[in-house]
C-alpha cells in the first residue's frame, strides 16, 4: 500500500502531490555518537610503573579515530567526542586501548566490544564505566567470504557442493601486513580444503569442493578460514556457519561476514582497567521529501509571525519539551534546516526575541543552555569556522610549536621547570610572573589586534544576526544602568563560547589535529581566560578566586575598549536575510573546507624507491577543487575537480610500506580511471582528509561500489595478486562512513525528520494543553474558570489562533506518522534476510 499525500495546504504550498511520489523510496540516515570519557585503574605497561594510554575507535574494523595520548597516566582523561555517519549494514563498535612506545610495537592494554543490538537496547544509549577484556588472536576476525553452495541428490545420495570463490578484507596474520589464507569445509564427518594463496588479504580461490552426506542426522555447513604457518600452528581468520535447515530451503549464495569461535564472553573482573564511554546510535527513517513540506511549511510560518506570544507552533513546541544533550542536536539540526530555507535570521531572531522577553534580570539573559542559546553557539560554528581558523589559527599554531612555559597562579607555579627563562640566579616567582607575562600579551596582542581588525571577514550572515540581537536586546533594556546589556549578549557568543572554547581545546574546532600536552594546554588556558575577560568587557575583573589574574588587566583594559568599537563596526551593516530564499549549500563550493601539507606520489615512479616516490605538497579542498602546490604561496597549482572523483579509500600499509595512506580515484572525460595517492601524518588526519573527500564527492554519480586497497607494482595488484590493472577492485568502497563536523552538507529531509521525531514527543501534551475538549468555550469567563496556564489573560482572537495552530500542527503529525506507518510494510520486504552485497 503507498502513502497517501497529506489531505490539505498550508501556506503558499498548493500543488498536489504527483501520483508517482508515492512510489519514491524511504531513505535511512544513521550516526554514531562516540564520547571517550576517561579511564581507570588501567595497568602498567612501563618500567617506570605508569603507561602512555591511548585508544583507538573502529567501525566494523575500521579505524575511524584515535584520541590523544595521556603520557604517564593510569586513570587518564580523554573527554573526546566523535560523531560518524554510518553505512546501514554496521555491525559493531570497538574501543582498543593501547600504551605508546617510542621505541618498538605499542603495547596493547585491552579492548571493548559493542555490537549494534548492545548499543541500541537503551534509547538513551550506553553512558557507563565498562571494563577492558583481553584481546584473543582468534576472536580478532574481519572480513567476508563469497560461497555458492548447492544440495544435490543422485543415486549414491545427497551431495552438498560448495563453490569457494574469494574472501575480502581478511586479518592479517603476518609480520608482511598480509596473511597466506585458506578454506576448510566442514559437513559431518567430512571435510575438504582448499589451496593456500601466499601472501595476500584478498584470495581468490574458486574452487568447487564436494562432500558427500554421511548416515545420522542432518548436518549444518562450516566453513573456516585459517592463515597458513610454515612454522608453528596456523592462526584462525574466521569461520561461518549454516543449519541444516538453511541449506535445504535457502543455500547460501553470496558474501557472508566471518565470525569468531563461539565462546563465553572472559570478563577479566577489572584486572585490565575500566573506560567511561558515551554512545548512541541514531537511526531514522527518512521519507521522500515531500512528505515533509507540510511540516517545514510550519516551521517557515512560526519565525515569520510574532515570537512573544506564540505558544503552539512547532517551535514554541519544541522550546518546551527538549533539553540537555537533545536540545544541542535539535539547535544544530534546527539551525541547518533553517540556513536552507535562507530563514537563519528571521529564526535566531525568533528564538531571542522569546528568551529576551522571558527574562527579566539582564545579567541572566543567554547565560542557560536555552534553544536560542544552543542555536546561536550551533549557528557560530556552522556558518563563521572558516572565519574561526583564519583568525586563530596563527596563534595557536604559535602556542604549540613554540611550547613557552606560562604561569600566573603562584600555587601552579614550578620554579623547577623554569630554569630556562631565568638568567641568572634562583628562579624566583617574580621572574616566572614576568616572563610569562610578557609571552602571554606577546600571544593575546596579535588575537585581539586579529579579531578587532576582521569586521570585514566576519560572515555577513553572523554580523546580521549580531545586530537583529542586539536591537531586540537593547529594545527589552532601555534602561541607561543596562547600556552594556546589547555588547554584553553579542561578545558572550562570539568570545565566551566560540573564541574562548576554540582556543582552550584547539582540536575540536578542527584549529589542531591533536590535543595538546599538559604544558601548552595549561598555556591555553591561561590565554582562553583572558579572552573570556575581554569578552565579559571587563565585568568581575579583579573579582573572585582569580585574583593572580591582576598583572594582566593593564592589557585586558586596553583591549576591551578596543573591542566595544568592533562591536559597533560589526552590527553595522546593511541589508537583511531574504525570507524564503533558494537553499544553498552549508559551505560554498569555493570555500576551502581542508588544507595542508600531504606527501604525494609521483605519477608512475618506474625504478623509484618508495621514500623518494612520495614528494610533499600543499593540498587545498573546497566543494569544487582538490588542488596542489608545492608550498601555500606557490601560484603553479595542479588541481582536479571534485565532481570527477569516484572513490576515496584508504591503502593497505604492504602497498608501499608506509603507514596511513590514502588514494583518491578519479575519472577523466574518456572514462578511464586514474589514481592518486597521498601519505598523511598520523591515523586522525588521514581520516578527516577521508572524510572530507568523501563528503565533497557525496553527490557524485557513478562511485565505485569496489577498489583495490592495494596498489599495482611488478605488474599485480599487491592486495589481490591480480595480473591486470584493469581487474575489479576487491574490497567494498567505504563512501558511506564520515566524520560529523562542521561542513556536513545540509539535508533537509534528515533534519525535518528529526524535527518530527521530536515534536511526537510532545504531541499529547500539545492535545492536553489546547485541544482536550474541542467544543471548549472561548469567552473570556470560560478561559477564566479553566486556569489554563497557557491561555491565562490571552483574548478570544489568540486563543482560537492558538487552538486553530495546534490542531494543524496535530494534523501535519498525523500524517507523517501514517506516512511512516505505510512505508514500514514495504521497507521489510525490500530487507528480507539475504546474503551480504557487494
């Protein structure tokens, strides 16, 4: 049965839905909230009694992030956060904590695993201490086979004929980064095995193995992959399975994931140490997109009328229902659908013009983790990080190159440490206090003289919503005592949470690729207070705890003057929003969303060694390029267009023996594929490179559904031995697995859904609130005797207006949720359990 269109329409939307929308297929979104917390009671790989823990995050094997090492730590705090957008078929989750060496193998502590039903048992996700089991070899399994099998029957019996093909993705067993992989067939009592390939993840046997059935009761199918050893026993790779039942109803044909050696669970009873994680995985079903207008027709209709007494458009729904971690990812979706919509104005202004004319002490307003607080942080980072990085990035690359030793508070002074800023004599605390003095202004100097002088970088979009901010503000506090309210609510945003937090932890605004050690996040620190007092233009300087603070408010006070002109400047512009403009992307294509140095192979290095093939470059990526130099200020740029990629994998580290490496894949005008290889740093850049590439090209047709993970030298694919270079990849593209940050591409059939998600949430209270007795009176003397808290003192015309806007909102509710009910039958038959696809 297909869904029926909504049965009205609402606003400006008057065209029917076209009989062949109903036939548009249901979309699924899926996203993994990661949060690393800490860890505890963790054991000592060194000799020195402590370790170097970090961890490392996989999705279904693979490595997706890597958080900071905590040196000398056995209860270390990470407090790193990830959001991964993931294909439908994840499985499972798993957190690998290791001890860094810097000589030798890092030494592996323990490791967590999470399959997707442990993760989903909880709406509210997992957020627990958990502790670390042991890693067994053979429970380490990834990969797929490809089996064909078929019951046969003649007139000596039945015949169970199994065609092994190949496998994919295999572990690898061997110091080569490889493994020298085999099949064996169980039935019965039989068993059959096929021939060894050498040296490779990716075997391709196709061989046919035949047994014959054997007197007793029906037998189920094994089938176990085993790593060949000359010397010692042969190392498990993985192992599935088949009851008798399957095989006579529904013979296994295609790709099968390999499994480990069922066993009980060992819990090692905390011996290994313990990590406090946060997940949740987010699913949702997203309809074609018309069945969303209705819904995003109302959302459009709230902003645009008056924000103060509204009480039941979808908005003032959702203001009152959501909190804490949801209402950040409402305000982010919120914020984007909205952008979209070019309605980002007329909707911040809403959300503050109620905030605003519910509070009536000035030194509260914006001060709580409200919608319109959380929306503006979100919309600060969506829309002004290309201007966060340009404004700060110089500095704090300063601040971690440079490592200075900086300290105001005498209680966190060491006099020991600070040797090398003393010239002669004992270090005293006068002389650390002076020097760190001087460094930290030389570091506050060029922020401050940066921001002041970056009215004209800042986005237009940021200084409209600054200055519709500040007239509403300055419209609620007219009062000459409150003259400071106006700056006060435009600097808590733009330096209390979008400089100051960028500055105190640098990676999470995508300023740094690692987190910084305890000295130069103790340095940041002192520098993300200093900002914040500036912003605070100078409110409680002097006052509280921090009184160590003092040597600095000289230059604070300078700079806060110099701050109130920007103020000024940046609301000072002219124009507004356009309501109801054509969506846009999040990012325009020319802006560069990436940059920074790779190393880059040369095209076809006949006779090269693989240290000298590897050449270093300048990449930069916006929405239409991927360009390269040989230094940022080179003009001699190569380029390739984004629109002629067609996959961005990563490559196995026995293709040229070099960690962390990339290719990109493109296609010229002719059809022919060509590939590009680029080295990263370490494992995190080289997934946000991934990520970044494969966001840019989303949009893109004809991707490669297979690749090769190796790379083609002495005439073979060095991943699946194959002799020509033309042969089909033999690993499954990854296009699908993503980094969530700041330039995910808008969506707005995703974010109205989750819109709807929310709002059913509320929908009886909503019923309750306006609805509960449809024939209710609606003179004043009625409203009175009800009490309603809602409608109290409201006249009749806003209480029909307000009744008259919550049936509609019920209504549009209803639909999506018929909608959803419709699609549901056809969404199962279409994932009917088969095997796994290419």
């Amino acid at each position: 049965m297909t869904p029926s269109p909504p049965r009205y329409s609402l606003g400006t939307w008057t065209s029917s839905w076209p009989e062949s929308l109903g036939l548009g297929a249901m979309a699924k979104s899926s996203s993994l909230n990661v949060r690393v917390v800490e860890g505890r009671a963790l054991p000592a790989k060194d000799v020195s009694g402590s370790s170097d823990p970090y961890c490392i995050v996989k999705v279904d094997d693979e490595v997706v992030a890597r958080t900071a090492t905590i040196w000398r730590s056995l209860s270390p705090f990470w407090g790193e956060e990830y959001t991964v957008h993931l294909p439908l078929d994840f499985h499972h989750l798993a957190f690998y904590v290791l001890d860094e060496d810097t000589v030798g193998h890092d030494d592996i502590i323990g490791k967590i695993s999470l399959s997707r039903e442990a993760i989903t048992a909880d709406p509210r996700g997992i957020d627990s201490w958990i502790n670390l089991s042991h890693v067994d070899p053979d429970a380490e399994v990834q990969g797929e086979i490809c089996l064909a099998v078929q019951m046969l029957e003649d007139v000596r019996g039945r015949c169970l004929r199994c065609h092994v093909l190949q496998a994919r993705d295999l572990a690898p067993r061997d110091i080569s980064g490889t493994s020298d992989p085999f099949a064996r067939v169980f039935w019965g009592s039989q068993s059959l095995e096929t021939s060894t390939i050498k040296k490779t993840r990716f075997p391709h046997w196709d061989e046919v193995l035949e047994l014959r059935e054997m007197p007793g009761p029906p037998s189920p199918l094994r089938v176990e992959l085993w790593d060949w050893d000359m010397v010692g026993k042969n190392d498990f790779l993985g192992m599935v399975e088949f009851p008798p039942q399957v095989l006579q109803q529904n013979p296994p044909n295609g790709w099968f994931h390999l499994l480990p050696f069922p066993r009980a669970e060992e819990d090692s009873g905390g011996s290994l140490g313990a990590l406090r994680l946060k997940v949740r995985l987010t699913e949702d079903r997203v309809l074609p997109s018309q069945y969303y207008q209705p819904l995003r027709e109302l959302l459009m209709e709230s902003v645009l009328g008056p924000a103060e007494e509204d009480a039941a458009s979808p908005l003032a729904v959702l203001e009152e229902l959501t909190s804490g971690d949801c209402r950040q990812e409402l305000a982010t979706k919120l914020v984007k659908l909205f952008l979209g919509q070019g309605l980002a104005g007329p909707f911040l202004d809403y959300l503050t013009r109620r905030e605003v004319a519910r509070t009536t002490d000035p030194n509260t307003l914006f001060r709580s983790n409200s919608l319109a607080s959380k929306s503006m942080e979100q919309f600060l980072k969506l829309v002004g990080m290309p201007y966060l990085h340009e404004v700060l990035r110089p500095v704090i690359n300063r601040v971690f190159e440079e490592k200075k030793y900086m300290e105001l508070d005498p209680c966190k002074m060491d006099l020991g440490r600070t040797r090398r800023i003393s010239f002669k004599g004992v270090p005293s605390e006068e002389h650390v206090r002076e020097a760190s003095l001087g460094l930290l202004t030389g570091y506050l100097g060029p922020i401050v003289d940066t921001i002041v002088g970056s009215v004209g970088r800042c986005p237009p979009a940021i200084r409209l919503a600054f200055k519709q901010l500040r007239q509403c503000v300055e419209e609620r506090f007219p009062q000459a005592e409150h003259k400071d309210v106006k700056n006060l609510a435009i600097s808590g945003f733009l330096f209390l949470r979008f400089f100051a937090p960028a500055i105190l932890t640098p990676k999470l605004f995508d300023l740094r690729d690692q987190h910084a050690d305890p000295q130069t996040r103790r340095s940041l620190l002192l520098l993300a207070k200093a900002v914040q007092s500036i912003g605070n233009l100078g409110q409680q300087l002097g006052q509280g705890k921090e009184l160590w603070m003092a040597p600095l408010h000289p230059f604070l006070l300078q700079s806060i003057s110099r701050v109130r002109d920007f103020l000024d400047q940046l609301v000072d512009v002219d124009g507004k929003e356009e309501p109801g403009g054509p969506a846009r992307a999040l990012v325009p294509p020319s802006v560069t969303v990436r940059e920074g140095y790779l190393l880059k192979r040369k095209e076809e290095p006949a006779g090269l060694a693989t240290r000298f093939a590897f050449k270093k470059r300048y990449f930069r990526l916006s929405g239409e390029m991927l360009s390269y130099s040989r230094s940022p200020e080179c003009q001699t740029r190569s380029s390739m267009p984004v629109s002629h990629i067609r996959a961005v994998e990563r490559v196995d580290e026995g293709a040229f023996q070099l960690p962390h490496v990339m290719q990109v894949v493109t296609q010229d005008g002719a059809g022919a594929l060509h590939t590009t290889y680029l080295q990263c740093k370490n494992v995190n850049e080289l997934n946000q490179w991934l990520s970044a590439l494969r966001k840019a090209s989303a949009p893109n047709p004809d991707k490669l559904a297979a690749w090769h993970p190796g790379a083609f030298r002495s005439a073979h694919w060095t991943c699946c031995l194959q002799a020509e270079r033309s042969a089909a990849g033999c690993s499954r593209t990854h296009s699908a697995v993503t980094l969530g940050d700041w330039s995910d591409p808008l969506d707005p059939d995703a974010e109205t859904q989750m819109v709807y998600r929310q709002l059913l949430l509320g929908r009886d209270r909503l019923r309750m609130k306006f609805l509960e007795d449809s024939t209710l009176d609606t003179t004043p003397e009625a409203d009175t005797e009800k009490g309603s808290s809602a409608t109290e003192g409201a006249c009749p015309a806003a209480l029909a207006h307000q009744r008259e806007a919550a049936a509609r909102l019920l209504e549009v509710l209803a639909d999506l949720n018929q909608a959803h009910e419709e699609f549901q039958p056809q969404e199962q038959r279409k994932v009917a359990p088969g095997p796994l696809r290419p």
